[in-house]
C-alpha cells in the first residue's frame, strides 16, 4: 500500500531516498509472504494481528511527543471522518486483502490491490480533493483496468489448498479490488487528516487502534477465544511478522516520499508485483499461467505509463 505522508519523513539524500523506496518494496513483500503464509487462519484474526505493531511503536512514541511538549494536532475537526475510513481500511481493506489471498494466492493478489489502488486514488483525488486527472493517468487506468480484468479470469490462478476462507475466483478478485479501493479512499482521507492539523504518528496511531478494537471484536464473533490455543507457534511468529514488516515498510515508503516524486516512488514501490509473483510460485507453489503472466505485465505497463509524467519546474515529476 503506498500512503504520502508528512511527519514520518526523514531529510535524506536522493540514494538514500533511493534505498528506501526498495526497502519499502521488499518489507511489503515480505508482509505479504508472512500474510500468505497465514491462510490457514480466520482472516480478520490475521488483520488484527497486523495492526498491533502500529500500536506497539507509536504509541509510545505519542505519548513521548505529548511529553516534550512536541504538536501532536492542531485541530480535531478531521478526526471523526478519519477514524471512520480508517475503519473501512481496516475491515474491509485488511480483511479482504487476506480473503484475497487465501482464494486466488500472492501472485494475482497484490497486482489487482495495487492495480485498483491507483485507480480508486485518482478517482477518490478527483471526488474528494479536486485534483486533475490528467490525459496520461486515464491511459494508465484503463490499461490497469484491462490487467484487473485479465486477472479475473478463472483460470488465471487457483485457490491456495490450506486456505481456511477460500472463495471462488471471482470472489477472491472482488475482495482484492475491495481492499485496493479501501486503501485509496484511506490515503486521500489521510491527506485530508494531515492537512487539517493532525500529525501523521497521531493519525497511524488512531488507525492501529480502530483497526485493533474492530478488527479483534470481529475475529471473536467468528471463532471462540479458546481456539487461539490451536495456532502454533510458527503460525504466531509468521503473525506477527507480517505486522512488523507492513509497519517498517511504511516507515520506509514515508523516508522514501522525502526526497523522491511520488510517482517515482510508487513506481519502484511497484516492483512488490514483480516480487509477489516469483515468491508465490517459488515459496507457495502456485500455477504460472498465460492470464496471470499477461495480466502482471499489463500492470507494470499502467504503472510505467503513470510514472512517465512530464517534469515540472522543480524537476519533481507531476502527480496524477
């Protein structure tokens, strides 16, 4: 997931924005992997398992700005709209994206989420924020849309065999797509947030927690607490790993934003589709087919043709 942020950045150079950008890359697919491997559990047991290391580091490190006497908000107003698309992300986008993953595997996952992302962040730009849409992200939609699409075929990929929540096919790309059009509408409401007076640790801060607080109290109505005496300890450590993993990543992406153009770090941010694919056919066995091959290659081209935005005057390529 590619967020902008503000006050998780660091003044760094180009190589290190650079090295930061892939960091962010690689942690994501190894949130992923970790996420992946996880299939076998209730899904929303494994989204509330990955909100809880942003409540872990940021919370001490509010409650430390609150301390120091460091601005932790300016102003509320945004506060309750935030706290319920953070919601949405957290259910639906976190919750899905782990049903996706447990119906069509790692490698037609991420591309449809991230695919959909793109999309859903230049329509949720335009509704909400009023930016423009220009002629080259239209292009770049519409091949993302025809690579959703490609994805979506049935023989594109199979269902994982462990997989305790698989859905058919079209049931696993929905919930892709959902998950990607959830974080969209989260990061534009994000910049919303920022904007309006409240810090990004803050903001993260009240995410984990909404995410941790729905996300458990959903998980309990599914299965009893006393099953969560039958996950293993290699099942609790790939847990929390695709927590900490997802977290570092984001505080990678965030370095990354410091000195690059977002569409420059969205596009080296990209190389997740590339990764997600070799790990799923490599680590989990998954089927390499012609629909799932032109469909990764379908979205690497929307990505290349949304990063291939003339230079402005800073020399910082144009955002969408």
């Amino acid at each position: 997931m590619t967020i902008e942020t503000d006050s998780l950045r660091a003044p760094v150079g180009m190589v290190a924005a650079t090295a930061s950008g892939m960091a962010a890359a690689i942690l994501y697919t190894c949130s992923n992997i970790a996420l992946r491997q996880s299939v076998g559990l209730d899904p929303f047991l494994v989204a509330a398992m990955k909100a809880l290391p942003t409540i872990v580091v940021l919370g001490p490190f509010v409650l430390f700005m609150r301390m120091t006497g460091q601005t932790i908000a300016t102003s509320l107003r945004m506060l309750p709209r935030f706290a319920a698309a953070a919601l949405v992300t957290q259910v639906i986008g976190n919750g899905a994206f782990q049903f996706a993953l447990g119906s069509i595997g790692l490698a037609a996952t991420v591309p449809i989420t991230l695919g959909v992302l793109i999309i859903g962040g230049a329509v949720f730009g335009r509704i909400l924020l009023g930016e423009p849409v220009r002629m080259r992200t239209i292009v770049a939609m519409v091949v993302l849309i025809i690579a959703v699409i490609v994805l979506s075929l049935p023989d594109a990929t199979e269902a994982p065999a462990q997989s305790a929540e698989a859905l058919p096919v079209w049931g696993g790309v929905l919930c892709a797509a959902g998950s990607g059009l959830s974080y969209a509408f989260f990061g534009v409401v994000l910049r919303q947030t920022l904007n309006g007076g409240i810090s990004a640790p803050a903001t993260m801060l009240v995410s984990g927690v909404v995410g941790a607080i729905s996300l458990w109290s959903t998980t309990f109505l599914r299965i009893e607490f006393a099953s969560l005496g039958d996950i293993t300890s290699n099942q609790w450590v790939f847990l929390v790993l695709g927590g900490v993993f997802n977290f570092s990543a984001f505080v990678a992406l965030s370095v990354a934003l410091k000195a690059l153009p977002v569409v420059a770090v969205n596009l080296i941010n990209a190389s997740q589709v590339a990764m997600a694919a070799t790990a799923g056919v490599i680590l989990f066995s998954e089927p390499v087919t012609l629909p799932l091959l032109v469909g990764i290659a379908l979205t690497f081209a929307g990505l290349m043709v949304l990063a291939s935005g003339r230079r402005g005057k800073n020399g910082a390529s144009e955002t969408p």
